[in-house]
C-alpha cells in the first residue's frame, strides 16, 4: 500500500519540481516590475523635464508666479497654491466629520448600522469623480455663488477654491472613513472597559484613552487623504475655476496642478518647452504625494514607539 | 458568614437572541476571595462585567433582575454609573495600559475624580505602585509609555491604577492567564493581601488557582450557577454531580 503511493509520487516529481521554479520565477518578476513602477514613472517624468530643467533652476520655476508659455515663462507658483489650498481646505472640511462619524459608528451605535454603512461607504467611494464634478457643477457651484458667497459680502460665480474644497471633501471622507473604521474596531474593547473601570464617563473615554490611543493611525489617514486629495484632478477641475492667478482666498478661482496638466496635455504641445513644463508639474505633484505619504508613515513609526 | 457585599437576584442577560445568563441567584461576602469557576463560555466574564455594568457597553444586551451592591440595585439605580464603577477595580485577562506614561496611568483614575494638586497625585501614585511592590522597579521610568513594562509589571500596574481610585471591589478576570508563574504568583499574594480590605470577585478556570485562593465559590455552567458556597464546602463536599465531575477534570 505504502510502496505504491511512493511509487505514484516518484512518477509525478520531474515536472512538478520544474512547474514550482517556473512558478516561483513568475511571481517574483512580476513583483520586480510593480517595485520597478514608481522608478520608471520618476524617472520617465525627469527625462522629459529635465529639458525645461536646463535652462531654469527649479526653486525659479517653483516660486515664479509668471506663467506665459508663449514668451517661454513658466512659474508654477500660482497652481502649486491652488493645490495647497484646496488640498488643506477640503481636509479641514473632511476631518471632524469623519472622526465624530467614526466615533459615533464604533462606540455608540448599534451593530447594525455599522453593517449597513459600510457597503454605503464603499458605494460612495466607487463612484468615478466626473460624477462628483457635475455634482459640485449642479450644486456646490450655485449654492457658493447664491448663499454662502453673499453671507461673506461677495459677488462670485461660485467657481471657487471653496467649491473644489467641498467636493474634494465628500470625496475624500469615505476614503479616510474606510481607514478610520478600521483602526478604531482594532482597539480592544478591554481598553475602554479599563478607562470606564475607573470612573471615567463615556465622552472621557473617547477623548483622554481611545483619540490618544488612535492617533498615529488618525494622523495616518488625514495624510492618506491628503495625498488622495492633492491628486484628485477631474472633479476639482470643473468646479475651481481655472484661472491662473495666486489665490488669496477660499472665493477666489484657482488652478491646482492636477488641472493644468489635464487641460494643456496635448493641446499647446507646438510651444516649445511646454510638455517639459507639464511633464515637470506632474512630476512635483508626483513628489509632493510622494512626501505626503512618506511622513504619515514616519508620523505613525514615531507615535508607536512614544505611545505603545 | 459575616456580611453580603453583593447580592444578585433573578439575573438573566440575552446578547440579541442569546440568553447568556439564566436566573443567576448568587452572594459574595464581604472582604473575602469569591471564585466564580467553570468551563470557557459559561457567562463567568459576563456576569462580572453585569457587576459594573460594563455589560451596558453594548448595545444589543438586554438585563432583567437585580444585583443588590451594599444594599442598592445597581441596575435600577438612579446614582451616577459611574460612581458605581468606581466602588470596584477591574483586572482584566491582559493588562491593558492606558496609553500613557506609567504616572499618569495611576493618576489618570484620580484625576478624573477631580484630584489635580500635583503633591496629592505624586504621593498617590508612589503609594499604590508600593502597594503592589512595582515602585522599586519603576521609580525612575515613570514618565515611560506604560507600554514598555514587561506583561507582569503592566498587569500589577493595572492593579494600581484600580486601586488608586479608592474602590470596595475588586473584580479580577482570569488575571493570571497572560502571565508567567513568577508574575501571577505575584498577584495571588496581592490578592491574598488585599482581601483584608476588599471584597474579591474572582473569575478562572485554572482550578489549582481557585482551591489556593478561594474563601468562597461559584460554580457556574452554561449561563447557570450550578453551584456555590464556602470553599470547603464545594470542593470538599459538593452536592451536584456537575460540580463532583467538574472537579475531578472530567467534563464533557
């Protein structure tokens, strides 16, 4: 019995051992060429700017706020503002909602509706951004340029940084939603039964153990959401703007990075130097994410070590 | 035997659906060690969290009966909760350290009851860390995240910090469960220390354990007391044919 299963095997080994290396081969060339993606697009990026980079310095490009592709001027202050503007706005916008939402999700509410809103969350994050943008067009736009607009005294048409905020906002919450869920379901219950233990009220809880004990994870998804925010390009388009001007204001129209490459790539690609420029945008937007993630990741290295 | 310090009557507890704890009728006497006993998932945990109503945390569980603590029934109650959580520390299965400092880890407890002079916090924090003999240890470390206190230390750390907001009850969880011999023998001692001053709810299933430390025993199975009395009675003479079983490690 026994020597006829060894002899079955025997028979099957030469090409299975082949299969397993062939196999193996597979799957780590393909891991090599994810891993190789993000070089490839950096340096693809570089190459192409670096035309633009011989002639200029990159602080000059970075902090000119002259932007006349004609005369060979290109200063990418004007849009690196924007994109700072709307980034930081929508996510004072986004923040406190999803926290309190978290917080009301995954310590009062009952079970139920946690299960409910978790397939509404992920339907409101698949929804592609065109449809955000006509959202803000149909919505966001008029009610900044008819109610909130003339509450601050002003005239507008309500294509504002405000108006890209906002819709960057809704479209980042289920984002940081998902990640803020997450983290704070993976805190042991033990731990606020510890806090409620010694006489502490429910509201104490939340604010003096389970927001502390969060925290690098908190600080983690607002930088997620950042990056996500910072890159968004469709819907911040049709709603911000577009005018290539140093916003002061959150009524002011703006032009984020995003946008300008979306708009001008292959349209004005005669100019000379100008695909350089936009290859240049994309690839300080690229960096900026770049960061962006990178200090989440450092924030919760550091706040690990101080705090657990 | 002397006074009752609690007295639960009639208790039942469903999760949703789940009736999790069935007609409990049950006494533990004043400053003595109580052992709640029985095989996993018979509703020992959940009727010591009932005891201080942690059990409210969630919001599918249902509670009828009563529990009379020092005479009051702490679900009719109209006293604030938290008050009542606070007449009893809570020692969980793992330690769970806030997460901050070892100092403020005691003193988190007595700032919440209003105690913020930085003096009556300092001699307080000293006082308990001495009590369950950790401040030797830690004296020099106490503004250290808690987190980095081996598992025995964090769980004598708890014991503190539940100590330290002045309760009448201690309620202990399998507390030993996570630690190594040298540790919980550490804690037994506490609690045989202890016991002069509060009233000890126990709850394990290390049965060496309960027969070193328990003055009296409930022995629970499937969400009902099968069983209690003084030590010597249930585990010298028990009455039900569970508990005569149970005790000899024969369970089904």
């Amino acid at each position: 019995m026994v020597n006829k299963t060894l002899q079955r095997v025997r028979r099957i080994r030469p090409g299975r051992l082949l299969q397993d290396t062939l196999h193996g081969l597979w799957m780590r060339l393909t891991l090599a060429l994810v891993m190789l993606l993000p070089v490839l697009l950096f340096a693809g990026m570089y190459y192409k700017s670096s035309m633009l980079l011989q002639t200029n310095s990159l602080l000059e490009l970075i902090f000119s706020g002259e932007w006349k592709p004609m005369s060979g001027k290109f200063g990418f202050y004007p849009f690196i503002i924007s994109s700072l503007w709307v980034t930081v706005v929508a996510l004072l916008l986004a923040a406190p909602i999803c926290l309190l939402t978290t917080i009301h999700l995954t310590q009062y509410a009952r079970r139920w509706v946690l299960r409910v809103m978790h397939p509404v969350i992920d339907i409101l994050a698949g929804i592609p951004s065109v449809i955000y943008g006509v959202f803000g067009i149909l919505v966001v736009v008029p009610a900044i340029a008819d109610y909130i607009g003339p509450v601050f005294g002003k005239q507008i048409s309500g294509y504002s940084i405000l108006a890209g905020a906002v819709v960057l906002a809704i479209m980042i919450i289920p984002f940081i939603l998902n990640i803020l869920i997450e983290i704070f379901k993976n805190i042991p219950d033990e731990l606020a039964e510890a806090s409620l233990a010694l006489g502490a009220t429910k509201w104490q809880t939340i604010k003096l153990v389970l927001i502390k004990k969060a925290l690098p994870g908190i600080i983690a998804a607002f930088g997620l959401g950042m990056s996500r925010a910072f890159g968004e390009t469709i819907a911040v388009l049709m709603v911000v703007g577009n005018v290539t001007r140093v916003p002061t204001g959150i009524f002011q129209p703006g032009y984020p990075l995003p946008a300008l490459i979306a708009n001008n790539y292959g349209e004005m690609l005669s100019i000379p130097l100008y695909d350089s420029a936009l290859m240049l945008a994309a690839l300080i937007l690229f960096v900026v994410v770049l960061l962006f993630n990178f200090a989440s990741r450092l924030i919760i290295i550091q706040s690990e070590k101080r705090v657990a | 035997m002397d006074g009752i310090k609690i007295s639960i009557e009639n208790l039942n507890l469903y999760f949703g659906k789940q009736h999790v704890l069935k007609n409990i009728d049950a006494q533990i006497p004043t400053n003595k060690i109580t052992v709640i006993m029985g095989p996993s998932g018979c509703g020992k945990t959940t009727l010591m969290k009932s005891l201080n109503r942690l059990t409210d945390l969630n919001p599918d569980a249902h509670v009828s009966g009563s529990i009379f603590i020092d005479g009051e029934d702490i679900l009719q109650t109209k006293d604030d909760i938290t008050l009542i959580r606070k007449k009893m520390g809570l020692l969980a299965q793992r330690p769970y350290p806030l997460p901050m400092s070892i100092y403020n880890n005691i003193a988190y407890g007595l700032r919440i009851s209003g105690r913020r002079k930085k003096k009556v916090l300092d001699r307080r924090v000293e006082h308990y860390l001495r009590q369950v003999s950790l401040w030797e240890e830690v004296k020099d470390r106490l503004k250290e995240p808690a987190g980095r206190l081996s598992i025995g230390q964090q769980q004598r750390l708890c014991l503190a910090r539940g100590l330290a907001v002045g309760p009448e009850i201690i309620l202990a969880d399998e507390p030993t469960s996570a630690l190594d011999p040298i540790s919980s023998q550490a804690i037994e001692a506490q609690f045989n220390i202890l016991k002069k001053n509060y009233t000890i709810v126990l709850v394990t299933h290390i049965l060496r354990q309960a027969r070193r430390l328990a003055d009296h025993v409930i022995f629970m199975y499937l969400g009902e007391v099968i069983e209690q009395g003084s030590a010597a009675q249930v585990f010298e003479n028990p009455q039900q044919e569970m508990t005569k079983s149970y005790l000899k490690g024969m369970f089904y």
